[in-house]
C-alpha cells in the first residue's frame, strides 16, 4: 500500500533537504516529489472599450427565426 506525507521543507543543496516536521521513519525506502511555490501570474488589467467598433450585431437579431417557428407557435 503507498501512503503519502505532505510537508514543506527547504532544498539546502543537491544532497540535503530540511524538512519543517518529522516524518514517521519506517526504514522502507520512499520517493521525494519537490514542487517549487512560483509566483502568480501577473494578470494583465483590462481595459474597457478595447473592442469597441469591431463586433456588430444585425438590424434584425431580435427578429424570429424561421428555424424555429414551429415551436413558437
């Protein structure tokens, strides 16, 4: 049966990790999984009215479809 522990811990070299907590020692050999914190990505702020003039929307968009009349009936 595989178990996970999760904890942090900071990498002091290639050979020495220091962990913030014990972990149960249980003389089986195990696999580390390292997961380096990024940064956020820097979201872009938006600015209103970019595509202003680019979409346009037909004089009859409201109108009824004939697709669909039988079930507007």
């Amino acid at each position: 049966m595989e178990r996970a522990i999760i904890t942090k811990g900071r990498l002091e070299s290639s050979r020495t990790l220091i962990l913030d907590e014990d972990i149960p020692f249980t003389g089986d050999s195990f696999e580390i999984i390292i997961l380096k914190k990024t940064k956020g990505i820097k979201k872009i702020k938006r600015k209103a009215g970019t595509l202003k003039g680019l979409i346009h929307m037909r004089d009859d968009f409201d109108a009824p479809l004939e697709d669909f009349k039988e079930y507007m009936e």
